[in-house]
C-alpha cells in the first residue's frame, strides 16, 4: 500500500514542476474548446442537409395545392340559402297550427337562447326543426293506425286497479307490523314496491321513481329509442342532433311534466276542480275531521278556524246580523274544538278508531232484529254472528221461508191470471208449491235435516200432517216462523248477544248509526253534541233522542212553529222549524229543529216502509215538488203537516207500533237530518234485496212459461223442485268460510293483476267489467262476505242490462272516439301550449305552496268526494266501506313517489299500444332491472327454491 501511495504522489509532484501549476485550466479549456467546435460544424452540416431534403421530398411526394379550398371559402362568405320546411304534421290543420306554436316556443326558449350566443347561422337550429317534425308526423301516422278503445276502456283501467290493489296489500303490510315500524311514509313506499316486485314478478320501478338520477337517466334511453322509432336513419346517426333533441324531450318537456302530474297537490287541485259544481256540506266535513289521522291537516284547520274567530270578533255589527256572526262563532268554535281534541289523542298515543272507541265507551243506538233481517249490508254481520254462535240453521230456514213466501204469492197470482183467462193448472201448481214445502221441511225440520232447526215438536208435526192432507199455502210455515223469530230474538246466544259482540258496532258503523264518543265530550264523560240545524248554534243539555226509551213516562210533543223560504246556490226550497217539547217525570226540555218538505217526505217513506199499518193512516200532505212559494201555500203546508204530526206522535199511534219511536226520536233530533234510501233507491229495493231477487228470478221463470203444456210443465218442475235446496246451499257455501291451510302463494288472485282475474262467465259488457273491477278493488269487497259480493255484482248486471244494457258500453266507446277525435287532441295541445307557454311566454316556475294551504286543500279534496257519494251506494256496500274505500283513492295520491309510478305505467301502457311490433315489454324489464327490490326479490327466490332442489 505504502509503495502505491509513494508513486502516486511522485508522479503529481513530477507533473507540476513539468507544467506547471495552471496545467488544470488549461487542460480544461482546450478540452470544451473540441467539444464546441465539433458541435457547431455538426448542426450547421446537418441544417444544409435538411433543407436539402426536405426540399427533394416536397417536390417529390405531395401533390399540387387544390383549388376546392378557396371555393369552401368563398362559399361560407356567402349567405346562407333557405331551407323549405313543410308546415304539415298530422293532416289536421286544427292540430298542426297550435303544434307548430309549440315546437316554435320549445326552440326559442330552451335552444336559441344560447345558440345565438355561438354563432348566427340558423341552419342548425331548422335542421333541429325539421328533425322534430319528421317525428312528429312518423307519431301521428302511428296513432292513426292503432284502435285506441281496448287501451282507454280496459288498459288504463287494469292499471289503475292494480296500482290501488298494490297500495292496499301495502297498508296491510304496514297494519301487520309492530306499532314501532308503522306510520312513515317512507315505510308505506319501501312496502308498496316490494309488493309491487311479487305480483309484476319481472319488474319494479322503485329506482325510477325514488332516484332522481335513475329517473333522468331512463327518460334519456327512453328517448333515444323512440328517436330511433320516430326519426330518418340519417338524422338519427347525426349524434350532435340527436343529443340536443333528446335532452329537450327528457328534461325540458317530459320530466317537468311528469314532475306536475305526481305532485300530490296539483292532483288534489285538480280533484277539486273536477267536482267543483259539487257543494261541501257540513256532515262530509265534520266526518273528514274526525277520520283524520294527520296532525298537519287539523292543525291547518285549526288554524284557519282562529283566524276566521278572531275576524268576526273584531267585527263592529248590530240588528240582525249580530245572531249570524254569533252563530258563525259557534260553528267555529266547535270546529276547533274537535281539531284540538282529536290532535291531543293523536299526540297522546291514543285510541283514535271510532269503531273500537264506541265499542268501548258509546252509546250505541238499537236496531230491531226485523229491521236487520230485512236490510242487506246488516243481515250479512248478523249472518257472521250466527256462523259464530252455531245458529246460522235458524237464519237460514227464516230466509228461505220468506223466500218461499214470495214465491208461492207469485204463483198463486200466476195461477189467478190463468184461471181468468180459460186456462186451468190447479193441480199443477198446487203439486209444484207442496214439491218446495216439502224441501224445506225435509232440509231443516226433519230428522235428517243437518244442522235441523230446533222447535216444538208438536209445530213440526202439525206441519208435516198439513203437508200430508192440505195444499200448501205462502203462509204454511208461519207458525214454525214465528217461533224461530222469537227465538232469535230472545235468545241469549243470539241477538241479545249480538248487540254485546263486535260484529254489531262494526254493523252500526256501516249503516252510519255509529257515534263517535271521542268528540262528544272529553274524557272525563262531559257530553256535548253539536247541533246541526241552520242557525249553528251549540246546545250543551240536549241528550240523544235516538237512545230514549219508548217508556210512557216521557211525553214528546211537537209543532210547526215557522215557515221560511230559503235558497241554497240557486235552489229554492220552503224550511219549517219544528218546535218539540219532552216531558218526563223529572224534567222538561224544549228545542228547535229545521226540517225541509223533502225530509218529511223521506221520512213518511221510510216509515211506511218498516211498518206496512201505517201506510193507510198516515197520509203525507201535498207532493215532493211545487214552484209556488207564496205566504199562503206555505201556511197551508204547514197547517197539513202539524196535522200529520199530531196523528203521528199519538199516544194509541206509538203503543201500537213501539218501534216507531226510533224513527221518529231520529227524525226529531236537534241535528242534521240523516236521510235514508232515495227515490233511485226505492226503485231499485227488487234488486238491492238479494233474498227477494234470487226469489223472484225463479218465480219469474215460472212465468215465462212456453205454449207448450208438457214443456212447461218440466220447466217448472226444475225450477220448483229444486228451489229450496238451491237457496239453501247457496247460502251455506257462501258463508261457511273453511280457513286456509297453507298461506297464500303467487297463485292466488290477490298476487296477480287485476283483469287476470275477470270472471269469462260475464259478459264482455265494458261498463259492467269496468264498475265491478273498480268496485273491488276500491271497497275491498273481496274481504267482504261473498253473498254480499254476489248480489252487489248481480245488482249491476241487472241494472245496466235493464235499464240501459248496450247504450252504455256505446257512450263509452264513442267518448273514446270523442276523445281521440281531431277536435279533442287540439284541444289539448292547445292547452299544453297555455300551460307551459301561458299568453306566449315561458311559465315561470310555480311557487311552492304554504304547508297550510296544502293540508287545506287535501281536507277539501277528501270533504269534496265524501260528499259526491250517493246514498245508494251506503245501501248496498255499508257507509263505513263507502268512506274507507275513498279515503283509501284519496291517499294512495298522496304520496310522489307512487303516483309517479302510476304516470310510468300509463307511460309504458300507452307505448306498447302505440308499437305492438316492437317489444317494448322487454325493453322496461332491461331499463328497471337495476332495481334493488327485484334483486331482492331473486335473492328470497333463489333461498326458497334451493331446499326444495335439494329435497328432489
């Protein structure tokens, strides 16, 4: 190492003493002095050498300079030349002209505005038009083509019955929850589309209709393939064009629309417009307030009603008008008190169920048990009761007794007529009658009759040995059914316990008997009632008249006091104030009620009616309608009818008739009058009555006979023989419900659409299809009891084919055609064009309402088709099922979420009707199969399936 070290630095030393000690510049210097030189000689050789080539390769390779350059340039200096555009789109100038106005305003207010902004030639913004057009036109010669009536008659009908099907299993659902997990909205929506994915089973719109991304995204792929439909290929490929039109179509026009559609609000404008030649009354009102079960609706109510109070106290008023404003005060009054009660049980957690509260806490009314076994909607619960309480064989024999009373009066009256005219039966029709009584007797009576009617044997022995010896007659089985109607009636395990069971309440609030007692004071047990004749006032003392007893002890005596002519929007009717005094032993009470000349009419009707003695007694003056109105045809009336009450209030006239004073405590009652059946009503009690009408269709065969004695001989044979027995097993399966051993599975009807259920045994009549469609599933008659169900369907076909039959199915189909007509699709483009482009110009976006006007409005709208309802329909459904069912229409619109998924039904519907070819069914399944329900939904099927493979 030493020997390294020693020559290395000798070796330096030796160099420095040589050179010098600047030799390292030096050496350094000459060094990038060579570098530098050999660089600049490098790039200045290979410059010249460049040029040179690149000269040698210009020449050689590119060709001469065109000519086609400088004409592209001296065209676009040149104006532009017009485009011809035909104004023609569907061949009716009516529809093309407000057409054209839209596509002009859609261009200017969503295209130019910022198109001028980048250039000023217009051939972009034509081509954009003439591409519109062109779709146009290929849309309208499309729809020419398609036969609109199956979509509008049975397409959108099915849809819409599906969609209330789904939101009422939804409620359900959320029912059958824990009280934890139930009441959101956001709960009802997630519930409503898992429902939703297990009947359409391959489809669900949840994303569509939940995500507002999801929601622009399929309006684009939506667009785009109607694009691809409706537009020339080459316009199509043209992806600039496209984008733009597409874009307009989804975002500009159809989004905003559909966003107008779904809001709940506009629906319940909208519903309110619809029946706006329709009058709120107070009964509908006071019923939609205490059926709310929304805070933000009362508190709306509440308060509008303190700032009308504080509006009228601050009024400064004398003379008459001092007992309006203070009868104003009092409604008032009244009104927020129940709102402040009804959100106390709200808030408290409360039972708020008007059913169950009356079942617990009410004063229930009475009903007699012959006025239930003769109307339908009560007979069907005391029917359930009877199934109950194993007694339904004592039922069953009265009604087919009765039934066979009619039927034997029909025949003797047939047998009467004959005889009249030369034609001699007798023993014909004698055998036919004793063939039917002796069905009876040997199905309900005899000891082989299962189950038999328990009843003194001596009374069955008298009939058998009649039965034996005499001729059958209608009143044959009286005895024996005056016996089972006593006991029935006095029995304890029948109709007294059926007053007691739940079955009643829920029967009371059918026939809209049932009083709520949670607005009839508070809880401590402080009764008030609210008394609805015109002057509004409250009356705190007055009790209920209809739970009075008929006891001697009480006196009620009443009068006409005044007479008035009144006039309600345009109608002008006579009033009178009845000025009722009751006595009893301890007190005496005196009060005013106001009764129109109709409700007096209504009243002697029903009376009549219930108790068939009085119809030659009493005598109601003067008919239902008049036009004179003068003082003396008043004080004429009202001397005619204080006679009739006089006569009716009589004492020999109540003993003799002690149900008589229900009606007549009812009719009395300081409250607003509750009318019963109708004129239409009375009409129709043949049909309405489903005992009588299976009665009578048989007897009406009878009649019908052919001229052949042998013929009709068999004829009523067949229809005699066999009647009771039909009647009675008809009964027995209707209500023998067997319960289910194994749950409901996707075969059954509730897990399928709508029409995949229509009966094919009916006729393909598209009125009746269409009210027992939208009346199923509406009221839910389907829970109902089946006979119900049966008469209620055999109501209509009898209605429709009697009175109108074909004339209705032909008014719908030319309302189709009215609808689909030149006229009518102008009419709304035209309003499409006012409503997006009111007076020309672009609407502005509406300002979101007040949460008050909102909740408002949907008390309105609630109070508005409460009020619609007619009174037959209570009659034949039940009261209680008529407001479920509308309350049930009215929110299923309240929630955005699901009306837009009823919009892109109709959307999709409307689609495939337009393309049949295309397979647009597929297409939805593609765009929605993103759902997250459907995966859910195939995820719970692949976890059900895989045991049962597993088990093969």
């Amino acid at each position: 190492i030493l020997s390294i070290w020693g020559w290395g630095s000798l070796g330096i030393v030796l160099f420095l003493i040589t050179f010098g000690p600047f030799v390292i510049f030096y050496l350094t210097f000459y060094i990038l002095c060579f570098v530098g030189g050999g660089l600049v000689v490098t790039l200045l050789f290979g410059k010249t050498n460049s040029e040179k080539y690149l000269e040698q390769c210009e020449h050689s390779f590119l060709p001469p300079t065109s000519t086609g350059v400088p004409k592209c340039l001296e065209e676009m200096k040149r104006e532009a030349r017009t485009i011809k555009i035909d104004r023609r789109l569907t061949g009716a100038n009516i529809i093309d002209e407000p057409l054209q106005q839209v596509i002009q305003f859609s261009l200017r207010d969503y295209v130019q505005y910022w198109y001028y902004t980048l250039s000023d030639d217009e051939s972009f913004l034509l081509e954009i038009r003439q591409t519109l057009q062109n779709a146009l036109i290929q849309f309208a010669t499309r729809s020419k083509e398609i036969d609109w009536q199956p979509y509008f008659t049975t397409r959108i009908v099915d849809d819409f019955g599906t969609h209330l099907r789904v939101f009422r299993k939804a409620q359900q659902k959320i029912t059958e929850k824990d009280d934890q997990a139930k009441g959101t909205a956001e709960d009802l929506v997630d519930t409503f589309f898992e429902v939703e994915v297990e009947m359409e089973k391959d489809v669900c719109r949840d994303l569509v209709c939940t995500s507002p991304k999801d929601e622009e995204g399929f309006l684009r792929d939506l667009c785009e393939v109607l694009l691809y439909l409706l537009l020339p290929p080459g316009d199509f490929q043209n992806k600039i064009m496209r984008y733009f039109v597409r874009e307009i179509l989804a975002r500009g026009i159809l989004l905003p629309l559909i966003n107008q559609l779904s809001d709940p609000d506009y629906i319940n404008q909208y519903v309110i417009w619809m029946i706006r030649d329709s009058n709120c009354n107070y009964e509908a009102f006071m019923n939609i307030i205490k059926l709310s079960d929304n805070i933000g609706e009362l508190e709306a109510v509440r308060d509008k009603a303190a700032e009308e109070l504080q509006y009228l106290r601050s009024l400064d008023t004398a003379g008459d008008d001092i007992n309006t404003i203070k009868n104003q005060i009092n409604s008032l009054l009244f009104v927020k008190k129940v709102c402040d009660s009804r959100i106390q049980r709200l808030q408290s957690g409360k039972e708020i169920n008007t059913v169950k509260l009356a079942a617990n806490f009410g004063k229930l009314c009475t009903v007699p048990l012959d006025s239930i076994l003769v109307d339908n909607v009560a007979l069907q619960f005391f029917m359930d009761y009877m199934q109950q309480t194993g007694g339904q064989a004592h039922l069953f024999f009265w009604m087919t007794v009765e039934g066979y009373r009619v039927t034997a009066q029909q025949q003797l009256e047939v047998l009467l007529s004959r005889q009249r005219d030369g034609k001699h039966q007798t023993n014909q029709t004698k055998g036919l009658l004793r063939a039917a009584a002796v069905g009876i007797y040997e199905q309900y009576l005899s000891e082989k009759a299962s189950p038999r009617v328990t009843v003194d044997d001596y009374l069955v022995a008298k009939l058998a040995d009649t039965l034996n010896h005499e001729d059958p007659t209608p009143e044959i089985f009286d005895d024996i059914q005056r016996k089972v109607y006593e006991l029935m009636l006095r029995d304890e395990r029948f109709y007294p316990s059926f007053r007691q069971n739940a079955l009643y309440v829920r029967m009371l609030a059918e026939l809209d008997m049932l009083k709520d007692p949670s607005f009839r004071g508070s809880d401590d047990g402080d009764g008030e009632s609210f008394n609805g004749s015109p002057t509004g006032s409250i009356n705190l003392s007055l009790d209920d008249l209809s739970n009075v007893s008929s006891d001697d002890s009480v006196q009620l005596h009443a009068y006409i006091s005044d007479t008035g002519v009144c006039n309600d929007h345009g109608k002008t009717y006579a009033l009178y104030a009845i000025t009722v005094h009751r006595r009893n032993l301890n007190s005496e009470e005196m009060w005013k009620t106001y009764r129109r000349y109709s409700d007096f009419h209504d009243f002697h009707m029903r009376i009549t009616e219930q108790f068939e003695s009085l119809s030659s007694i009493l005598k109601l003056p003067g008919k239902k309608t008049f036009n004179n109105m003068d003082r003396d045809f008043l004080e004429k009336r009202k001397k005619d009818l204080n006679a009739y009450l006089q006569l009716l209030l009589a004492p020999e006239m109540m003993k003799a008739s002690p149900a008589l004073a229900h009606y007549v405590y009812d009719f009395l009652e300081n409250k607003a009058y509750s009318k019963g059946k109708g004129d239409f009503a009375r009409k129709m009690d043949t049909f309405v009555n489903p005992l009588r009408n299976s009665m009578r269709n048989v007897s009406n065969a009878v009649k019908s006979l052919p001229d052949s004695l042998a013929e009709g001989m068999t004829k009523m044979s067949d229809n005699m023989g066999k009647m009771s027995e039909r009647l009675g097993q008809d009964i027995k399966q209707s209500f023998f419900k067997v319960p289910p051993l194994i749950p409901k599975t996707d075969a059954d009807p509730e897990h399928r659409r709508v029409a995949a259920q229509l009966d094919d045994n009916v006729d393909d009549n598209i009125p009746l299809r269409v009210m027992l469609l939208l009346m199923d599933e509406v009221f839910d008659l389907k829970e109902r009891n089946q006979w119900l169900r049966r008469n209620i369907k055999n109501l209509l076909q009898q209605l429709i084919r009697a009175t109108y039959g074909d004339t209705i199915n032909r008014k719908i189909v030319d309302h189709v055609d009215w609808m689909t007509s030149p006229e009518q699709v102008a009419d709304s483009v035209k309003r499409f064009r006012d409503a997006f482009w009111p007076n020309g110009i672009l609407a502005e976006t509406v300002p979101c309402r007040d949460k008050s006007i909102r909740m408002r409005t949907r008390v309105a709208g609630k109070t508005k088709l409460l009020a619609i309802m007619p009174d037959e329909l209570k009659h034949i459904i039940g009261a209680e099922t008529t407001r479920k069912g509308i309350l049930r229409v009215f929110e299923m619109f309240q929630h955005n979420q699901l009306n837009r998924r009823m919009v892109y039904v109709f959307l999709e519907g409307f689609l495939e009707t337009l393309f049949p070819q295309y397979k647009f069914r597929d297409l939805f399944n593609r765009l929605h199969s993103r759902s997250k329900q459907m995966q859910k939904y195939k995820q719970k099927l692949q976890t059900t399936q895989a045991p049962s493979l597993q088990k093969r």
